[in-house]
C-alpha cells in the first residue's frame, strides 16, 4: 500500500500536504481500496469553515458511502472540481488528482499521524 | 453442479420487444351497442399509448419466463444477513386473502369492522408480550419509518420536558445499520458515532466520553450487526438514561430474542420491529413492509394517532390524543401484512415462539462451525441469528474479494449472503440462515462455501468471472451507478428497438 512519506494522516485515513497555511486534502491509497469503485464525491462549498474532526463531505463507491473527516480547522479555500465528472481519479490517482479540497488552516494542525505511523495503523 | 448452468434460459426480451402492430391480446365480440366518437365526447384522445401489443399466449410465456430468471426463498437457500429471508408460510396468504380482510375499505368506520379491529388488537397484544414494550403501534410501513417514528417520540418527549433543543444529537455505533443515521439526519438530530471495542462490543469507555445533557438517545441494535448479543446492555441503558437521554433497539435482528429474551426487559424506551423480517410477512416486491414499534409509558401520550384500543371490550379507534405527534401512516399501516403476521404467531402459539430464535441462533452457529477454518468469524465468540465472517486472508494472498466469493456461490445455486457489512469488518460476509432451512441445506451451502474457498487459492480467475452460469455474467456496478439507464425508450424517441 501507498503512504508517502511527505504526508500527515488521519486514522481516519485522511492524508494532509501543508504548503505553507494551505493544507492539501484526500483519502489515502488505502482507503480508496477498502471502498473499491468510488462513483459520487460530495464535496462542501469554498468559503465553508470545518473543525477538525468534523465531516466535511462524503464518498460514495459501489459499497458504501463513506464520510470523510477533516484533519485540520480552517476554511475551504478550494474544491478539486475534476471529480464531479470523474471521480475515479480519486481511486487511480489519490495523492494527485484525486485530490479533495484545499484548507487555509486556521491555527495548529494538531494530533496527525506520520507515514510510518499510519503505515502501522494500517497493517 | 460446479461451473455449470444451472438454468439454460436465454436473456427474456421485453415485452415492448415483442410487440407488433395490430396484434391483440383478447378477442372481444362485435360491439351490438352503437359506436361513439371518442374524441367527440372527451374533446381530446391520445392517439397513442405505446402499449406493448401481444397476444394473451405472449403475455403469459413473456411472464412465466421471466419467473423462471428470479431467485426467491421458494426456489433456494438465501442466506442474506440481516433480512431474515425466512418461509412465509403460505397459510398466511390464504388468512390474508379471506374476503373479509381483503375487500374492506380503509374508509369503513371501525364499528362496522369489529373483526378487523380484533386483528389489529391481537398483533398489538402478542407483540407486546413478546417483546416487553407497554404500547405497541402498528402503523409505520417499513423498518426505517418506525425507526423514525421512534426518534419523533423521543423528540416531543424531549420538548414536553423544555429538553427539545439542547438535547439535538443522537449516538450509533459504528456497527448500526446505516438506516440509523439516516433516520436521525431526516429527524434533524447530529448523529455520533460510538466505536466498538476489541470484543465486538459498544465501547463504554467511549461511550461514557459522549454522554453529556446534549444527547437525546441512542440507537443500538442488539444483537448487534456483527450477529452479536451485548452483554453490557441493561448498563448502556442505565448509562444513557442517567445522562437524560433514551436508548431505541433496532429490532431487525428480532429474530435472534422471540420467545427467549425480551428488549423490554433491558431497559429499552422503544424499538421498532419489521415484521417483514421476524414475523414472515413478504419482503420488497412481494411486501409491503411493516415496521410496528414497541414503546414504554412514558412515550405513550406522544403515540401516533390513531391508537387502537379496547374500551369496554369493544374495539374502537382513539384520535383524541393532544400531545400526539399526528398521523405517519394512512390508515392503520399495512393492514393485511398485520393479518399475515397475525395468523404466524397464533399459527405458532406462545408455547413454541421460542422455537424461532433457538433455531435461527443454532442454524447460524453451525454455519460459523463449519467454516471457521475457510471463513473464520470477525469476532470468534457464539453468535446469534446470523454469523459475520471475514474473507480478508484471500483477498490479501489471492486478490479474491469477499464480492468475487458471493458471485461464485450464484453458480453453485445459492442467493449470496451480505457483503462489506457492517463496515467495521474488512470482506465482511454476514449469514443469516434463519430457523426455516434444514440441515441438509445448510450443509450444501457449507460445502459449496469450502469448495469456492479452495477455488479462490487454485483458480482465483474462476472467481473473478463469476457468475458464468446466468443469462447475464458478472455486472458493471460502477457504471450502473454512473450511467444510470433503466427506462426503456421507443423507436419514436430516437433509442433502442
């Protein structure tokens, strides 16, 4: 299974890429393989403020659907728009394309996990 | 019966398909009545329907072909957890279709239809008994709507103690039933999630963490999804309880408790049953359903009007109710599914209801037996009315997928059991046999399971084109869901034919 090591996770497995204030959002390779063919990405609007630990949005595969949980606080400054027609990419391509919103994070991003630590969380 | 058709019936054509122009179903006579002008008498007729045009013969190879393409509990084992897919005896259909049941009207007053009445009563009774509630209503029509119903009354029973805002979020653990948030969400109540512990249990230490005077219940399904009974329930109600909140039982996996334990009697406020589960009334298309719930006092002056009731020993209908939460229902629910479900438990009798869990829990037990060396069980402790087993050693070792063994056992005869529920079990395959299949079924089933087991190391691929003995092979799920297509279109709207 995929876990770079440049990310923070989530238990939750949510992974993280902090660019300066802007934290990079998605699932992780393990997760888009636990849930299999992902067909709908509900995704909140820009502007919106999430808490960390608060759901911000859902995924549906042929399975189940999924919530997915924000690993920081702060507010969506962007949604990737791609997955409206193709949210397979999310599958194919999760640290990448299959990217899920973009946060300005407002204060500390506490209690993530690193790669060898999710990596253990995992196995 | 390995790999090979098990049916050798070619895909059915649609009877739109079939049709042709000018070809009719019935003779009728020639009309000895003068014609009238259609057009002239309604002012506009349409000129055409795009029925499907076929003679009577046609209709009925067209349908009794398609009767022979579907898989129900009369043709085979259908082992799908958490439906208790049991017998529907048949003498329920002959009480249902007795013209004194079926050609009432909904509208008829309820002194003109005393035995009707004594029906509903009769069903409340025994379900009361059973179950350990003080009040039954039978009027929700599915298990998701007394499930709701139940969290309405919970909700005015809030608001009648000043508690209704601040108490605005509901807990279910991550086993639930994903029916359980979803009727909290439509409620407008957060919903929380509680996790299980190691043993399969509700986690109490989380549980405790989450109780505070925002909570204004819990939803727990017991035994729970993973086919569990929780040993720690009469203290996760008490625990609930002392923190202001109610506890509802998601009554689905009922069939485990008839006639040995009662949910009434473990400190439950309310819980819905479906009797299209436990007590044998049709599911889905053969239905409708019946999601009666069961509540204790305290809820009662909320009930859903009307209540039926005995006053003076007549039967009578009770509307008169100024802190009810109103109608859910037309009428009384569902009333014939409440005459088939009348007829199984006197069919039954009091004295051998307990005969129905004690098999259900049996059946299942020596399923999880059987394959524990194939298919072991996510938690390896007794089970109840259905086992939840994991595939996960293949679909790491082999690349087999829990969804790969269910398709292949479509070839060996068998309706595949649940699969990926609940959630927190990864390849879940949850069996639910219920107390209606013998042991000689149950050991075909098992034996197929071991075999497709042994497949899936040997020869994983035979898994993976599984199905290959029905008119259709292995579906698209991803691109049913994406490319949603279910209507058929005429040649004159420019598609198919």
């Amino acid at each position: 299974m995929n876990v770079p090591a440049d990310l923070k996770y989530t238990s939750s497995h949510e992974w993280v890429k902090m660019e300066g204030d802007i934290a990079t959002i998605g699932i992780t390779d393990h997760a888009q393989s636990e849930l299999g063919d992902i067909v709908y990405v509900d995704l909140p609007e820009v502007g919106r403020a999430v808490k960390a630990g608060d759901t911000f949005g859902s995924i549906e595969s042929v399975k189940t659907v999924s919530d997915v949980y924000a690993p920081v606080s702060g507010e969506v400054v962007e949604v990737n728009g791609m997955l409206g027609a193709q949210s397979e990419v999310v599958n194919t391509d999760p640290y990448g394309k299959g990217y899920l919103v973009k946060i300005k994070v407002n204060g500390a991003a506490d209690g993530l996990l690193d790669a060898a630590a999710y990596t253990a969380s995992i196995s | 019966m390995k790999g090979q058709a098990v049916r050798s019936v070619p895909l059915p054509k649609l009877i739109f398909e079939k049709s042709r122009k000018g070809r009719v179903g019935c003779n009728v006579p020639v009309a000895d009545t003068p014609e009238v002008d259609l057009k002239a008498a309604l002012g506009q007729v349409r000129e055409e329907l795009h029925l499907p045009e076929v003679s009577e013969l046609e209709v009925l190879r067209h349908f009794t072909i398609l009767s022979h393409v579907n898989y129900g509990i009369e043709t085979g084992f259908y082992p799908l957890g958490s439906c208790t897919m049991k017998y529907n005896p048949k003498i329920n259909e002959r009480t249902a279709a007795l013209p004194g049941f079926s050609m009432l009207h909904p509208m008829q007053p309820a002194s003109m239809i005393p035995g009707a009445m004594e029906i509903l009563l009769g069903v409340q009774d025994m379900l009361k008994e059973i179950t350990g509630f003080d009040y039954i209503t039978l009027q929700p029509v599915a298990g998701a709507h007394g499930e709701m119903t139940c969290l309405m009354l919970i909700r005015a029973y809030h608001e009648s103690r000043g508690e209704g805002k601040q108490r605005h979020t509901i807990l279910v653990p991550d086993s639930a039933h994903g029916t359980n948030p979803a009727s909290a969400a439509r409620c407008g109540y957060d919903v929380k999630s509680i996790p299980t512990d190691a043993d399969g249990n509700t986690d109490l230490k989380a549980l405790e963490a989450a109780l505070d005077d925002s909570i204004a219940g819990l939803m727990l399904t017991n035994p729970s999804t993973l086919g569990l009974f929780e040993p720690n329930i009469t203290k996760i109600c008490e625990m609930v309880h002392k923190a202001g909140g109610m506890v509802f039982c998601d009554g689905a996996n009922m069939n485990a408790m008839v006639g040995t334990t009662r949910p009434g009697d473990h400190g439950f406020d309310c819980m819905h049953l479906n009797l299209h589960k436990t007590f044998s009334t049709p599911h889905g298309g053969g239905g409708p359903g019946c999601g009666a719930i069961g509540i204790k006092s305290h809820l009662e002056p909320f009930l859903p009007v009307p209540i039926v009731q005995r006053v003076d020993g007549k039967p009578s209908l009770d509307w008169h109710r100024p802190h009810s939460i109103g109608r859910v229902s037309p009428y009384y629910g569902q009333f014939l599914m409440e005459v088939r479900a009348y007829t199984y438990l006197r069919a039954y009798g009091k004295e051998k209801m307990h005969e129905i869990s004690h098999y259900a829990v049996l059946n299942a037990n020596y399923i999880k037996a059987r394959l524990k060396d194939v298919l072991p069980a996510a938690y390896d402790r007794p089970c109840m009315h259905e086992c939840v087993l994991t595939a996960e050693k293949y679909k790491k070792q082999h690349g087999v997928r829990a969804l790969d063994i269910s398709k292949r056992l479509i070839d060996y005869g068998f309706h595949p059991p649940t699969n990926y529920f609940p959630l927190i079990v990864p390849e879940a395959m949850m069996i639910e046999p219920t107390e209606t299949e013998c042991k000689e079924t149950l050991d075909a089933f098992c034996d197929a399971m071991i075999e497709i087991c042994t497949e899936a190391v040997n020869d994983p691929d035979l898994l993976h084109n599984a199905p290959t003995s029905q008119i259709v092979g292995r579906l698209d799920e991803t691109k049913a869901v994406k490319e949603l297509d279910v209507r058929w279109r005429t040649k004159r709207e420019g598609v198919k034919v």
